[in-house]
C-alpha cells in the first residue's frame, strides 16, 4: 500500500527537513475537494486554525501550522516504522493533508459552519477526518459533521476541563467551553456513552461557586453531567486507577451500542512540563508516557471505518523551544506525535491484529509486549452491523 500510493517517497527522499511545503509529515496536499473525491484517501487532516472561541490565552489559531512543521521532524520519508510497538501506519492508511478550513476571522457561527461542512467532505467519501486545532470549540462542528452520517455516537474527552457551560464560560454558548453541551443538544450522543479523562484544578472556587448557585448557573455542572449518566475520571483517579483500566473502562462505554466513535483531545491535558504551548496550562497533567500508553490502548478499541479525532488548544506562542514554528516546539511535537500514534493504532485493528511486529535484539530480555500490553485489560471491538439509515442503509 505505501509504494503503491506515495511512491519511491515511501521508502526513501533525499530532501532535507527543512525544504518544502510542511504539510503533515510532508505528506501529499489535497487542494480541493474535486482532489478529495478523486483520491478518496483513507485519512484527511485537517487544519482547524481558530481561537475566537476562546476565553483566556489566544493563540490556537496557530496551532495546526506548528504540528505540521513539528511532524517534518524527521520527515520524510513516508514510512513510520515504529521501533517501540513495529507499526507503519502509512503501509495501510493512504493519508493526505486536506489543508485548513478557511475561517471567517471574528465570525464564530460562520467558521464552525465551514468546518462542518469541510469535515464532512471527508465523512461523505468514507474517509478519517483528523482534524488539528485550534480551540476547543471546534469540537462541536466537527461532531455536527460526524452526526449527519451516524445518529448515535460514543465519544471520548481528554481535558482538564469539562467543557459544558450551559452557555459558555462568559455568556457565549459557543466558546471553547461549551462543547458538550452543543454537542448532547444535537441528540447524538447519550450520557452512558460519554467518558471524561483528566480533570483537575481548583476552579471555580467557594466563593464563585456560591454565586453560581444563586444564579441557578454552572454551579450545576458536575450535578448536570451525572444527571447525564456521564463517566469521569480525575487525574487523581487517574493515580489510583491506572492507564489501562481507565482506557478500557472508557472504550467500553464509548461503544455501547453506538454506531461510531469520536476522541476529542486537549492538550492541556497534559502536565505544563510536558505541553506548556496552551492556552489553560494546569499542573498535575498527564506525563507524555501516560499519554502514549492511554492513545495506544484507546487507539486499537475502534473501528477505524468510523472513527474521527480531533487535537485542540495548542498555542505554540506560549511553547517551549518553537522557532516561529519553524520546526515546531514541544507541545507540538508531543502533539504530532500522538497522532502517528493514533493512527497506528488504527492501522492494526484495520489488518485484524491486536499488536505490532517490533523488531528485536537476539537476546530480548523484555517480555515483548506491544500494543496488547500482557494482560491487562483490554476493550473488544463490536462488530456492527450495517446502518439502517442513509446511503449505508440496507437494500
């Protein structure tokens, strides 16, 4: 599949990092949507370059530009061999960058609208939308895409924050910290479907949090969300449960009878040591590893015939060692990386295999665990059947 689509580029380019156009992973660019129908890859990504959304730091909109110039570290070429867990991703999945929606700069409804309608280009030629933000706010268009095409969705939130202001943290419904709640009101996703991972922080406080009950106002918010049957887990949590618990725990509920599976990521999820390029930084997060070991676990969980992601809030302005982006910083560096990751991951469930082929030294002393790790718990795919509802449904 790799040679077959990318070409000699798959196994071999002799062009530096730094020449170019610095799409992701310098993979091929799709202009148009007349290119998108035509090719019909197997994954999109797209460029979601918006903050307007936000409330406190700006600087998202930089965002997708930063993980791609990340990703060309060390691109090319296209083959992604990795030495941890032996997947290629890209000897499966014929991937291209879609480039970014065109925002209307100030104008938040029209810029989401674009969004959706862009992400669901993709959706309509059965395709992996992979969107890169951008803040959070973006999450609710995409998901707006993704509920044309299936009517009952499990989804997946990694976040400090729970994000479901019942109209936003200052009086806009859609801000970034809203999106849940846009997303339940458009009746696509239940409650029991819902996991939450890594919430932590102090805010709001005593005093605020009186006022908000005066108010009949968001003090409600973690009664509204187990109202909702919604799952979450701490960072605490976290500590006490483990990665791999808390991911399975996760999958199964994101596939209870649903008919795809949407992962919204934050990046501020992780601790400021490991992503400090965000708008919300907030001690106590995730460690890079942590990150890795619950996107390999929850990566392999799904059908990668219906499945979308997004990556959101990093902010390479507040970043650590980003040039301008010119090869990117930290925080998208670790973002980049998550998802080759992901996609890797996806790539074994779409062979039918539950773990990579590593190569090994002669005399391994590991216990040559990849992506099954042993045994530990472990989420089980549901085979589903066809829909019963649009161009998929049966004849």
């Amino acid at each position: 599949m790799g040679m077959e689509f990318y070409g000699k580029s798959y196994k071999s380019n002799d062009e530096p990092i730094f020449v170019g156009i610095p799409t992701f992973l310098k993979l091929p660019w799709l202009r148009s949507h007349e290119e998108l129908k035509s090719v019909k890859p197997d994954v999109a990504v797209i460029g979601e370059p918006f903050d307007f959304g936000t409330t406190i730091r700006p600087g998202a909109r930089y965002g997708p530009r930063a993980i791609r110039a990340a990703s060309t570290v060390p691109s090319p070429p296209y083959e992604h061999f990795n030495i941890e867990t032996g997947v290629d991703p890209f000897g499966v999945f014929r991937t291209v960058d879609y480039g970014d929606v065109v925002v209307s700069p100030g104008d938040v409804v029209e810029s989401h609208r674009r969004m959706t309608d862009k992400v669901k280009e993709v959706l309509d030629i059965d395709g992996i939308p992979i969107m890169l933000g951008g803040d959070h706010s973006i999450t609710f268009a995409n998901v707006r895409a993704f509920a044309k095409k299936y009517k009952n969705i499990g989804m997946i939130h990694i976040d400090t924050h729970a994000d479901c202001a019942p109209q936003g943290l200052c009086g806009f419904k859609y801000d970034h910290g809203a999106h849940i709640r846009r997303i339940m009101e458009l009746g696509c996703l239940k409650g029991k479907n819902y996991t939450l991972i890594g919430p932590r922080g102090y805010w709001p406080g005593p005093d605020l949090y009186k006022w908000m009950a005066d108010q009949d106002f968001q003090w409600f918010l973690y009664k509204w969300m187990a109202d909702q049957d919604f799952q979450w887990f701490t960072m605490l949590d976290v500590e006490e449960l483990g990665i791999d618990k808390i991911a399975k725990e996760a999958a199964d509920r994101a596939n209870d009878n649903v008919d795809a599976v949407y992962i919204s990521w934050d990046i501020d999820t992780f601790d400021p040591a490991y992503a400090p390029g965000t708008g919300e930084p907030e001690p106590n997060g995730l460690t890079s590893r942590e990150g890795m070991r619950l996107m390999r676990l929850l990566s392999t969980s799904f059908d990668p015939d219906r499945f979308a992601f997004d990556l959101v809030e990093v902010a390479p302005n507040y970043d650590v060692s980003d040039g301008n982006s010119y090869n990117g910083g930290i925080t998208s560096g670790l973002a980049n990386r998550l998802i080759v990751e992901l996609l890797a991951g996806l790539s074994l469930t779409k062979k039918g295999l539950t773990e990579g082929n590593p190569v090994r030294p002669k005399f391994y002393r590991g216990q040559g665990n990849t992506y099954d790790f042993g045994k530990g718990p472990k989420a089980n795919i549901p085979k589903r059947p066809s829909l019963s509802y649009g161009k998929d449904a049966k004849k």
